[in-house]
C-alpha cells in the first residue's frame, strides 16, 4: 500500500513531511511586510570588524579561494581553528586529520548525525532546541528523544534524573547546545561532567553546538571534548557568524577525532562538497583577533541584553535573563495571553514589532507555549525602539 502524502507539499519524503517553511522565514517576512522591527531571526544589524571584511575582499582579489578549495577546509583556517582551541581551551587538535571547515554550523550538524546515526537510533535533545537539529535527525532516520529545561527561579534548569532516564539500550547519541539557543542557558562545569560520566557509562557519542562559546555574560563556555573520557566520543561545532557577525558568510568547523572527522568528512563532501572560499582565509584571521575583541563583544552584548530585558520587563512579559547567547525568553502569561505562536503573528500589527515563538521549538507544544524568543544582536537605538513599541502591549 502507498503511503499517503501531504496535500500542500505532495513530493516531500516522509521523514521530513512534519517540516515546513521554517518559522524564522515566516516571521522574517512578517516584519518585511509590515516595517517591524525584526527581534526574531538572530542576525545582527550591523558587520563585523572591518579589518576581516577586507581580508575577505583582499583575498578575492587576490585570486584566493575564488576556485574549489580543499575538502577538509583552506590549511589556514584550520590550523587556526586548531590554535583558537588552544588558546581558549587549552584542547590540542591536528589542524590536518582533527578539523573539517563546513558550510556554517548547519552543515556541521546535518553531516554530523547524517554520519553517525543509524535508522532506529536514539537522539537525545535538549529542549527547546534549533528547528535545524529536529529535521536533521529525521533525515537520519533516527528517533529524537527531548529531554526539556523547564523554568526555575528566572532561569531555564537541565534535569540530570530526567536526562538519564531517558537514555536506553537504543541511545546512540546526545545532541547538546550551550550556550544555549534559544534559553540562554550555560550549562555548568558540574552538570557537564555529569553528562560526561553518563556517556562514559553508556557509550554514547555526543555532538555539541558550541556557536555562542564566546557569547557568554555569567559564568564561563566549557567544552565538553575537554573532560575525562570525551576526546574520543564528542564531535565539538562551532561557526564565525555569531561570533565575528559575519552570519552571511557561513563558515562553520568541526573539531573531534580523525576516526569521528573521517566519518563527518565523509557525509559533507557530498553535501556542499566545499564552500566560502575567500571567506575561510578572513575567518582564519578573525580567530586570531585579540583578547580584547572578545571582552568588547561580551561587554556590548550583555549591555544591549539589559536595555531590552529591562524593556520586556516594564511592558509586562516574565523574563528569563540569558546567561549567553544573544536571545531573551519570555513568558507572555502576565500579559493575559496563552498562544506564543498566535501572540507573535499578532504582535507587528499591535506594536510594530517581531519576535519568534518558542513552541515551535518543542515537541512538548504546552511546555513552550506561552514563551516568547528575542533576538539582542542590534544596535541600542533600536533596541530602545522596540522596548518603546512594546510599552503599547
């Protein structure tokens, strides 16, 4: 018997047949229609350092990149990954078998679970998670499990009990994100090393989105590839959007291995093949910056998360202040309102302003309905605009 397809998308596959027009393209074009400012897709408004943006522009007209680069990523970028993980980490890689460039972190992910997972596989997720990693695991075939970080005490809350519980013989890998996007979360030194120990125990592969590990306001980014036993088993992905605000670009990499890069190497090559090709030799220099580049970054960015938590707050909103990343959740309960998604599609029209709903990030639809997700990453005058607009609410 065939099996039945959808109506609206009749030739999509089964696997991704629950995945449509993500809700940052919907919410994006919401904002274009309608002249709101756009909090909801995590973009800044404004480029990253000048002296990258014309090491990029140098090397195309220099002729470097413009034709395929290496597979594994431009030698330059990845023994400057190798030297990034150094000198923050104190993590030593072999820029030649242990880092693999990739088109963004999307890429990475996708070639990551498409290389190691298994139809039947288990996945377990940390939710509410980026729309990316659910579809991923679908084309994988795989089985995603959620394990959710629920609300406590102003701040989003892992629940080791919950998340080994929820690991069984058909386990095959943990997906972990900290930073944390879109609760802000930073997972800490001890809960890391309780989710080490629990991969230890049940030989688990983990693959861990670190793309805000410089974003981080409370606290410190610790990588999981660093602790007893992990080496060998984490697939460690980071990118120079969020970080150099360059998100257009899409250079992402992946640390780990050579045996776990072999496999990931082996999966990206027939996906993008190569990419960015001037862009990795500005990105190389980028991860050289100074340290005071990245104290300013921190610095501005947790200042502009407190000029809009502070907005959030005086229109009303339950705000959970982020310890990293660049996104603020809210709950708009004491607002009177119960649907996040209806409260979004609404809100341009009511305030001229456009955020995301955080159910769509849930498999648990009630556990995220009434949160709210905003984006920080643009300049204060435009933050003030906003946390003005939403005084209407």
């Amino acid at each position: 018997m065939s099996t039945p397809v959808s109506s609206d998308r009749p030739f999509l596959n089964r696997r991704l047949a629950a995945f449509g027009t993500t809700i940052f393209a919907e919410m994006s074009a919401l904002a274009t229609r309608t002249g709101s400012i756009n909090l909801g897709q995590g973009f800044p408004d404004t480029d990253g350092p000048a002296q990258i943006a014309e090491a990029a522009s140098r090397a195309v007209l220099t002729g470097l990149g413009n034709q395929y680069p290496p597979g594994p990523g431009v030698p330059e970028l990845r023994t400057a990954i190798a030297a990034h993980q150094q000198r923050f980490y104190g993590l030593a890689h072999d820029p030649d078998t242990e880092v693999l460039v990739t088109a963004g972190a999307t890429e990475a992910i996708a070639a990551a679970l498409l290389a190691l997972l298994e139809p039947g596989d288990e996945v377990i997720a940390l939710e509410p998670y980026y729309d990316s990693y659910a579809a991923c695991i679908a084309m994988a075939g795989a089985v995603r499990v959620p394990v959710t970080l629920r609300p406590h005490a102003g701040a989003f809350a892992l629940d080791l009990d919950e998340l080994r519980a929820a690991v069984t013989p058909r386990t095959r890998l943990l997906l972990l994100n900290t930073p944390h996007n879109p609760t802000g979360t930073v997972l800490t030194p001890a809960e890391l090393t309780a989710i080490a120990e629990l991969a230890v125990e049940r030989d688990l592969l983990v693959v861990t989105d670190e793309v805000y590990e410089h974003l981080v306001f409370e606290g410190a980014h610790t990588p999981l590839a660093g602790l007893p036993g992990m080496r060998e088993r984490t697939v460690t992905i980071s990118s120079a959007g969020k970080t150099y605000s360059f998100t257009g670009w899409k250079v992402g990499w992946i640390t780990a291995s050579p045996e776990l890069i072999a496999a990931v190497r082996s999966v990206k090559q027939f996906l993008t093949y190569v990419s960015s090709g001037p862009f990795q030799y500005a990105i190389a220099e980028a991860l050289a910056l100074p340290d005071s580049y990245y104290d300013t970054l921190r610095a501005d960015l947790a200042a502009k998360r407190d000029i809009l938590a502070d907005g959030l707050a005086a229109a009303g909103f339950e705000v959970f202040r982020p310890q990293g990343t660049y996104f603020i959740t809210t709950d708009i309960t004491p607002l009177g309102e119960k649907d996040g998604l209806a409260f979004c599609r609404a809100l341009p029209e009511r305030c001229g302003v456009v955020a995301i709903p955080n159910q769509v990030f849930y498999d648990d639809k009630a556990a995220g309905a009434t949160q709210v997700r905003w984006a920080f990453c643009k300049r204060e005058d435009v933050l003030r605009e906003a946390a003005e607009r939403l005084r209407r609410l």
